[in-house]
C-alpha cells in the first residue's frame, strides 16, 4: 500500500461525486454484494479483475484491483478504512495520475427497499477534472448503479 497524503493543498482539486439508486432488497442484501468486491467486474465496467477472497470485505482488509482507464491499465491496491455493516463502507487506494481515491458506500433503508449511495472522491487530485471526465464518470456510475440494481433484485427473487 502507498502511504498517502489526504489533505488538499493550494496545487490540488478535490473532486467528488455522488449518485444513488433505490434497490428493491434488504440493506444486508445490498451491502454484502457492493462490498464484495469480487463482485465489482459484475457491474462496474472499469473494473476487470479483483485478487480477493469473495466474500464482502471488512475494516483492514485489502485487495487488488486490475482497472482501465482511456490511459491503460491500472493496478490498485485497496484498503477498507471503514466498515459498518450493512450501512457504511469506505475503501482507500492511490493512482498515480489522479492522487488518493475514496469510494464510500452508505445504505439506507427506505420505502421499498434499499437507497445506495456511492461517493468518489479525490481529496488531492493534482488537476481539476474536465466536463468530459465528469460526464464519463456520471455515465459510468449510472450504468454501475443500474447493474447493481438488477443483480440484488434478481438474486433476492432466487
């Protein structure tokens, strides 16, 4: 794992962005599939292939995922530095180009089922992102969030 630094200096642009979807499933049904992130290649479309134990992943535990972005690939080492289940989960990594990233999952019970939430951030980005990679990472998490929808659901009528 790279040591990291989270805090924004004059030089960088933090960065984030949020989106949700509510899953017609259990918050334990949600939380256990988005956490496992054996499951990630299954709905997220840069991410290729995950060296864990497939099984959700807890506070401390790492993992190795193999990504593309238009640049190439892209191997990150992740560390969970938060877990509450089913409601909280926040991972850690670094890439090169773009600093330390956070990806945080928050489940919320509501009316017919689960609201998940999904927040990326990049705490230090060393540049401020373009409309174009916005709207590639919005794009990128819509159909993310759909994937997962569908999964949960189909597996809670199984």
């Amino acid at each position: 794992m790279t040591t990291m630094d989270l805090k924004p200096t004059d030089s960088t642009h933090p960065f984030e962005r949020s989106h949700s979807v509510v899953i017609a499933a259990t918050p334990d049904a949600v939380f256990d599939y988005v956490t496992n992130p054996k499951s990630w290649p299954e709905w997220l479309p840069s991410s290729h292939e995950i060296d864990c134990d497939d099984r959700p992943m807890g506070f401390g535990d790492t993992f190795h995922e193999h990504w593309s972005t238009r640049s190439g690939p892209v191997s990150l080492d992740w560390l969970v530095i938060a877990c509450e289940r089913p409601r909280l989960w926040i991972g850690l990594t670094h890439m090169s180009a773009i600093g330390p990233i956070v990806v945080q999952y928050v489940c919320h019970t509501v009316d017919g089922g689960t609201k998940f939430i999904r927040t990326v951030r990049n705490p230090a980005r060393p540049k401020e992102a373009s409309a174009e990679i916005v709207a590639r990472i919005d794009a990128e998490a819509e159909l993310g969030l759909g994937n997962i929808k569908k999964m949960v659901e189909e597996r809670q009528c199984n």
